[in-house]
C-alpha cells in the first residue's frame, strides 16, 4: 500500500506565496534566485488551488450539491 502524500496546509502555502511576492516585489534577487522563487510560487499557488477545490469538493459533497446550502424561510415570507 503506498504511503499517502503529506501536504503543508492551505496556510502555509499562501504564507510562502506571500513572502515570495514581497522578495520578488523588493527587486534585490538576481535572475537565477527571482527565477527559482517564481517557479517555487507557481507550484505553491497550483498547490492552493488544488487544495481549495477539494474543500469546495467536500462543502459541495455535504450541502448535496446545491447552490443554496441554507433553506432561509424567513425571506420567503416577506
């Protein structure tokens, strides 16, 4: 059987995607560094996406699919 993946959380890879934006943003990377940064955010940023999807995936799975999750009664009767 083989071993599931560990995953930083959602948080952590937008934190990095942060700090990648700022040293990118500062200017003072060479090409070579501001390249392996970018290529580093681009992955952490496929990375978030994936990651929110699945949680849209498990909300989607537990209001069964429906667009409004919450039956509002109270708007009706106005």
């Amino acid at each position: 059987m083989a071993a599931k993946k560990k995953t930083e959380p959602f948080e952590k890879h937008l934190q990095a995607l942060e700090e990648i934006v700022d040293a990118l943003e500062g200017g003072e990377l060479d090409l070579e560094a501001a390249l392996t940064r970018y290529e580093d955010g681009v992955k952490r940023l496929k990375t978030c996406y994936e990651l929110l999807q699945n949680a849209e995936q498990r909300v989607r799975k537990l209001v069964g699919d429906r667009e409004e999750p919450f039956d509002d009664s109270s708007e009706e009767d106005q």
